[in-house]
C-alpha cells in the first residue's frame, strides 16, 4: 500500500478527474460543475468562449457623430440673407441646397504623437437619397477662440456652410487644440500633427458616409486660406508622401496665403519687428538670432507671437517653431514645420496669395511655388490677389474663395 495515496484504485481515478476540473475551473469560472467522483464526472465540461479582445483603435477611427442644430438644416434663403450682410470671408454666391451638420469625433495625434480624441464638422447638401457629391477637405484659418472651430461655429455665412450649399460635402476639422480636444495644446505649424489632423477626419467622415449611404463621386479637394492653406499642403504632402488611400480621388489642392515656408514667413515677420523696434533693428538679422542675450530674444519673441497671434486667445498655441527660428536651427524648423519642401505633386496645386499680405509674407507661397514647380510634377500654379486692394491678408479672403470654387467647378460633378 502506499503511504502517501491512501485510496483505492477507482478513488485515485476520481481525485484526479476532480483535480483536473478544479484546475479548469480556476480559468472558466465553472467550479460549481465539478462533482467528486462517480458517472457525472466523465462528462465534459462546457468551457464558453473567450470573450473578444477589443479591437485596436487608430488613426482616423470614427467615434461618435451627432447630428447639429437641433436636427435643422440651414436653407438656402437664410444662407443668401447671410451672405447679403457679411461676406467679408465668402463672397457673395447662389446656394442651391439645404445643409445639415454634423460633429464627428474622432482619433488623430497630438504634438507628441499621443492618440487623442479630436472633433470636426461635415456639412452635407440636402440632395436626396442616393445623389452624389463631390467632397471639400475645408481647412479653417488661424482663429484664437474655441468657440470659432467649424464644429461649434455653424453660422450660415461660414465657409463650409456656404460651400455645402452649393452642392459640396464639405469636412472640416477643428484641429487638435479646438473643440474636443481644447484642453489640449494646439500644434501650431507643426507639419506631422497638422496633416494628421485633416486625413484623419476626412478618414472618418469616408466611414460615416458609408455607414450612413451618404454617396460622394469619389472627388476630392483641399482648399484654406492661412493657417488653412498650411495644413492643406500639409495634408498634401503627407498623402503624397505616404501613398495615402484618399490620394487617388484628389483632384486638387487650392493652398491660400499659407505660412508654408516657416523660414520665409518669419523673415518676413522679423522685418515688421525690426520697423516696430527701430533702436534694435540693427540686432534683429536672420543668421545671427542665436547670439542676443536671454532678455532680447524674449521680447523678438514675444513681437512675433503678437504678429500672429492676438492676445486674446482662448486656446494654448505651441510655439516651439519661433524658438528654433531664435535658435537659427534652420534644418531643424524646415524639418518640423515648413510643408513645401520634399515631395512631388501627382494632384494640381493652385496657390494663391496677395502681394501685399502683411501677416503672411508673399515670399512664403513664392518659394512654394518655385520649389513645387521645380519638381516637375502635377501642374503648380500662383494667383495673385489683384481684384481687391490693398491685397492684404484678410482684404483678399473673398476673392480666394470666388477663386477656390472657379477651381474646383471646372471638374466638379454631381454640383
């Protein structure tokens, strides 16, 4: 007999089908169905399936969408009263459909790469079931106040308000920094997180038509104006660059008074300081940044954020590309924010600026040009501003919108 096993044969047998089971149990929460010992214990142990890992979210994941304005869509005839009163941003047009609104939320990146919750607006003509639409990736223009990003601004002279009434889906992000994620620091010419920003709301807005049969030509463009005609070539760029899906139904971009070259845009800011501050304009010299004291390079600092961004903002704006402009890190501010550099074209760019912008320097959406054109890909085009004088920054915004949709209607279909 052995000393340690004190059962007979068939309670051996029964221990270890119990043992077996306990053990199951620990795993499947099925301990109550093990017995100990006799017939029941031969019969198998119903062990339910495993319960499916959540799926993995990434970039341009649709979240939520909710409808906007009380489930109202906008008429044409409040849309033309609108305009009839201010058309200092869109010019006057004849709209020709209702439009609903819609806030998305979904994933993009941060300044730091992190995945984060951001939000943004789809404008949709009322067309009908089943009536396609060209598709607009509308890229709002530096504003200082949250309350004035497409999602949360949806008053009818508001460019994607007007553009969707004239027969376009429109998809308009609020950019991190802005509506969802205005808790967070804004990316500020910051050409990664800028261009993560537009595709991946136009890569939700792609899943929620298709979840909701909203039908769309497979057209589509990009088109803002100033901190907007940035991250339109932002997001060029990166589709260019990355083979990006969307890539092949882009018809073309329409880039307006863009910061696109950094360097060329402070240059040009450095000159307004340097007329600002005449006792140390003879400092103030692209190249040699680096070498003014602690103090000095604080307040070129601060008259530069000034020359960009009013003091009442409401949004926390990084500066980090003024810093390596002081630091005369050339390389590395052409690297983490200058767009126009490091890709060809394979969609037509239409570029357009005034000559007499003071906010944004021509020279900026010059060098665009001459460095895209020089590529030698798709057609690269520059209008001026010459219909409105002075061709200031804001002064030509209604001309460059009467231009973006003469572009855009020579191809358009479905209008």
């Amino acid at each position: 007999m052995n000393a340690f096993l004190p059962f007979n044969p068939e309670q051996r047998r029964g221990l270890r089908r119990w043992l077996q089971c306990a053990a199951l149990a620990a795993t499947t929460a099925t301990l109550a169905a093990c017995g100990g010992g006799g017939d029941d214990d031969d019969k198998q142990v119903p062990v339910p399936p495993p319960t499916p890992a959540p799926a993995p979210q990434g970039l341009g994941e649709l979240l939520h969408a909710e409808r906007l304005a009380g489930g109202a869509s906008i008429t044409p005839r409040v849309i033309s009263a609108a305009l009839a009163e201010d058309h200092s941003k869109v010019p006057e047009v004849a709209p020709r459909y209702s439009v609903s609104t819609w806030r998305l939320t979904y994933l993009t990146e941060d300044k730091d790469g992190t995945l984060v919750r951001a939000s943004g607006l789809v404008a949709l003509p009322d067309k009908g079931a089943n009536a396609a639409s060209p598709v607009i990736g509308y890229q709002h223009a530096t504003t200082f106040q949250n309350d004035n990003a497409p999602s949360r601004k949806l008053e009818p002279a508001e460019p994607p308000i007007v553009l969707a009434s004239l027969g376009y889906i429109v998809v308009a992000p609020d950019y991190v920094g802005f509506g969802e994620s205005n808790a967070r620091t804004h990316p500020y010419l910051q050409a990664h997180p800028t261009a993560r920003a537009v595709l991946d709301m136009l890569t939700a807005a792609q899943t929620w038509r298709r979840q909701n049969a909203v039908a769309d030509t497979g057209q589509l463009y990009l088109v803002g104006y100033s901190e907007g005609g940035y991250a339109t070539m932002a997001a060029q760029r990166e589709m260019e660059r990355s083979g990006h899906p969307l890539l092949a139904q882009l018809q073309a971009s329409v880039p307006g008074a863009g910061p696109y070259d950094v360097q060329a845009t402070l240059d040009g800011l450095l000159q307004r300081v340097q007329d600002e501050r005449p006792e140390i304009a003879w400092l103030l010299k692209p190249g040699t940044l680096r070498h003014l004291g602690s103090s000095l390079r604080a307040e070129v600092r601060r008259l530069l954020m000034r020359a960009l961004l009013p003091g009442d903002a409401d949004v926390d704006y990084d500066g980090r590309f003024i810093d390596l402009y002081l630091a005369d890190r050339q390389d590395e501010l052409k690297e983490f924010s200058s767009v126009h550099w490091g890709w060809t074209p394979t969609a037509p760019v239409y570029l357009f600026h005034g000559r007499q912008d003071q906010t944004v320097p021509f020279a900026a959406g010059l060098s665009a040009y001459d460095t895209l054109a020089a590529t030698r890909g798709a057609p690269v085009s520059l209008q001026e501003c010459v219909r409105t004088q002075p061709s200031g920054h804001l002064q030509c915004v209604p001309e460059y919108f009467t231009y973006a949709i003469d572009v855009m209607q020579r191809t358009s279909r479905g209008l």
